[in-house]
C-alpha cells in the first residue's frame, strides 16, 4: 500500500494542472488516480489500491441502501481518472477546480492512503473550526493510544 504523509505547496498552472511532490511519486505503483470531492471542502486523489478499496464500499452500499443511489450519483458523477505526465502534473478539471475553491495556490496533503487537494486559506478555516481540545484529545488518544 501507498504511504501519504506531509504538506505541500503548489501553483496551479495556466492549463489546471499540478505538480504532485516527488515524495508522493516516488515508489508508486499507479500509472492513473481517480480525482472527484467526496467532502465540500476539498478533492480527494485515490490510487488505485484505495480506489478498489472506495469502490467495493460504493457498490455495497448502493445495494444495501438504495436511497443513497442519487448522493452515489452525485460524488460518482464528479469523479475523473487522472495521470500524471512525465513533469508529475495532474490536470485538475475546471468544475472540480471551482467546487473546491482553486485558484493559484493548492496545497497538497498526504492523508495516509490517499491525497487530499485544498485551497491553502479553506484548509485552515477548517483546521481552526475543528474540534475542540477535548475532543482533540478523544481523537488523539484513540488513534495514537
């Protein structure tokens, strides 16, 4: 499996496209990602280990629950293969540029198995409206012990 760890900041060129930092080409197995917004705020890049993985979860579920087939629709419907080209850089679609409020700067996150795409200024809007210490702590000690 993929490892995504850390921050980055890069420019969105004149075409939408982006470099993806070295650290997270380096090692990796995926000649293509799928690229769609799964939360408002930001776009989520999956490889495919993890897209394999999102997509055995979807297809459950929408047998399982069928009033969730139109929200299913809905985030599918966004959803968009991606490959980067021998610079590193992935085209980020217009629409998808626009619902995740990306402009010039994107900063790129490792979420473990997976890439989260942001604005720079939502990401710590949302940071800051996160929890509080408390349930920081809750969280802390859940996942770290």
């Amino acid at each position: 499996m993929n490892r995504f760890i850390g921050r980055f900041v890069h420019q969105l060129d004149e075409k939408g496209r982006v470099s993806l930092p070295a650290q997270f080409r380096r090692g990796l197995d995926a000649d293509s990602f799928v690229l769609m917004q799964v939360q408002t705020d930001a776009l989520t890049l999956y490889p495919p280990e993890t897209w394999q993985s999102v997509q055995e979860k979807l297809v459950e579920m929408r047998q399982r629950l069928p009033e969730t087939r139109h929200y299913l629709l809905g985030r599918i419907s966004n959803a968009h293969d991606v490959t980067p080209d021998k610079q590193g850089r992935i085209l980020i679609p217009e629409h998808l540029r626009k619902l995740a409020g990306l402009e010039s700067e994107v900063l790129i996150l490792g979420a473990i198995d997976r890439i989260e795409v942001w604005d720079p200024a939502r990401f710590q809007k949302s940071i800051e409206a996160g929890p509080d210490d408390e349930g920081l702590d809750q969280i802390a000690s859940s996942v770290f012990g």
